[in-house]
C-alpha cells in the first residue's frame, strides 16, 4: 500500500475521511455518502414530526430558539436548544472514532449509531421522556455526519445540504469559467461530476425526509427500524470492502 492510500483520513481540516484511490472503492463511497444523507433527512424529518425539532438541522433550531426568544417563548426556546449540545457531542465522538482508528473506515460509525437508534427505539416503546429521545437521535446524527467528510477531492455535508448546495453554485460557475478542479483524482475529475456528486446527496436528503415523514405518520416508533437496518447493511458492505486495506 502507497503512501497517499494510507492517508484515508485526513482532509482540509486533518479531520474526516477519505475516498480510496480506486475507482470503484470511491463509486462505493459516494453510494454510502447518499445513503448516510438519505438517514439524515429520514431522522430529521421523524424528529421534526414527533419531537419539533431537528437532529442534524441545527441552523433551524438555533432559528427556532431565537423566534421563540423573542415572543418571550422561553421555554419552547430551550426546548428547541436542546439537541444543539448533543449533536456536537456526537461530532465529538465520531471525530474520536476517525482519529483512533484512521484506516478502520466506517463500520463502527454505522453500528453506533444504529445501536443509538434502537436505544430511541426502547424509550419511546416504554414512553420515555421526549427530551431523552431528543438527546438520543441529535448524538446519533452528531456521530453519523462525521463518517464521511470527503469522497475524493470533495468535502460532502450529510446533513447540512446548505454547504453541499452552496459547493454546488460553485462548482458551476468555475466549471463554466473552466478553472482548475482543486485536489484533482484524475481525468475524468471535473466540476460537473463534483455538481452532479453533490446534487445527488442533496436529493438523498430531500428522499430521506419524504420517507421519513410519510413512514413515520404511519408507524411512529417501528419507523426507526428503517435507518437501522440502512445502517446495519452498510456497516457490513463497507467491512466487506475494508475501505482502509
């Protein structure tokens, strides 16, 4: 194994991890960072349904924190701060997971954060409090937006869509302008396949929260058994690939 396939890791930042060299290691990680979106817009959506907030939009419950402020809402304002803290103590941990174990890939992310969601799953079948689901799924979405940060020279957002459609504005406009790709991964590497990546992660998160609300309306808490399955599934894909090998 060379040297640039041992660094799997690191990115802009010297955290997160990266797309193998080989092509179809790379086609496997953007299908996973697709379908990590699509569970993201999927708990989001469930969240947003039956707790009234977000797990992984936090720009929408700082926003609803400070709506609720200012009406002198305070307590639906504090109930819309709650996942905040959660969610960055799962990008805690997850970072962690990247750090100790750089070339393990993402199998210990995804059966994490399914063992997280089968926890929800127990405390809404015993009907726990509201907020200890809140706390569960924003540290599950915490520690899945950090398995993927990158699929080859392009930084990818699971749950923040904002920063993969702002990526995508961009990427159009140098490619018309026919600027260089930064971090060029070969020829056929171009601002239009890095648009098309990242449009293909907005409309798995778009997906995830139309599924997510219409199952979710349905089943209520066996909705969550869908993102665990999803997750299950790919953390056996993905140790089958052995991403770090």
């Amino acid at each position: 194994m060379s040297s640039t396939e041992g660094q799997q890791w690191t990115n802009d930042s010297g955290i997160g991890i990266r797309a193998s060299p080989r092509q179809g290691a790379a086609k496997l990680q953007a299908w996973s960072a697709a379908g990590r979106a699509l569970i993201s817009g999927y708990v989001d959506s469930y969240a947003l349904l039956h707790f009234g907030v977000y797990a992984s939009f936090m720009s929408g419950n700082t926003t609803s924190a400070g709506l609720n402020a200012g009406l002198a809402k305070l307590a639906v304002a504090g109930h819309n701060l709650l996942p905040i803290p959660f969610f960055v103590l799962g990008i805690f941990i997850g970072i962690l997971l990247v750090l100790s174990a750089p070339n393990k890939g993402f199998p210990q992310h995804s059966v994490l954060v399914a063992a997280l969601l089968l926890v929800c799953i127990v405390v809404i079948y015993f009907s726990g409090p509201r907020w200890l689901s809140i706390m569960i799924l924003s540290s599950a979405m915490g520690i899945l937006n950090t398995s993927i940060t990158h699929v080859g020279g392009q930084s990818v957002n699971l749950g923040f869509v904002t920063g993969d459609l702002s990526n995508i504005a961009q990427h159009l406009a140098m490619g018309i302008r026919r600027d260089p790709v930064p971090q060029l991964q070969g020829e056929r590497d171009n601002h239009w396949r890095r648009a098309t990546l990242l449009t293909g992660i907005w409309v798995a998160f778009l997906a995830g929260a139309v599924l997510g609300a219409a199952l979710a309306s349905r089943f209520a808490m066996g909705a969550l058994f869908v993102p665990v399955l999803m997750l299950l599934i790919f953390g056996l894909v993905e140790r089958t690939a052995n991403y770090g090998a």
